[in-house]
C-alpha cells in the first residue's frame, strides 16, 4: 500500500462535501482508508482528521498495523447517523417555533 501522500487535483464541486460522499459511496463498505486517504477526500491535513474526530465529526478509527484507519462504511454510517440527528432536532426546533408563533 503507498502511505505517500499523491497530488490530488480537485475542482471546486469535488472538494464539497456531496463530492466526498460520492467518492465514499463508490468504494466498497470495507473497503479501508489509511489517514492520509481521508485527509484527501476531504481537502484537508490528517491533522485536521484528527481535530474531526475529537469534536465527533468524524467517527474513532481502528488501530491496524500501528495506524489509523476506517472503512468507507463506517464514516458513511456516521455521516447518516449525524445527518438523522440534525434532522430531528430542526423538527425539534421547528415545532417549538410553530408553537411560539400566533
């Protein structure tokens, strides 16, 4: 596996988070990303992965051979999982408001 970092050209479309989910979305659900990997789907620095995960943006990764790593699956899953979450409390947010107004 090449743990060097490649020049990554990306437009300006790539670089939003639905280009990031459609890159997610056409490996496979196994399919295991080193760091460096993610750092680059998502126009960041590996340290900024890592600030990502502290604040939960991002889910833990799985220590393998000394490094971090993650599946496709499992930032999609949390992708989901926190999209749902928004989703609920707006409707949270939005009741309350409705019942505010007269």
């Amino acid at each position: 596996m090449n743990t060097k970092p490649e020049a990554v050209t990306q437009t300006p479309e790539e670089q939003a988070p639905a280009g990031v989910v459609r890159e997610l979305g056409e490996l496979p659900p196994g399919a295991i990303l080193e760091e460096e990997a993610v750092a680059r789907m998502f126009n960041r620095h590996p340290a900024s992965v890592k600030r990502a995960v502290a604040r939960g943006e991002l889910p833990p990764p799985t220590r393998f051979l000394g490094k971090p790593r993650w599946t496709a699956g499992a930032i999609l899953a949390h992708l989901d999982t926190r999209l749902e979450s928004a989703r609920r409390e707006a409707e949270k947010e939005a009741a309350r408001i409705s019942r505010l107004s007269p």
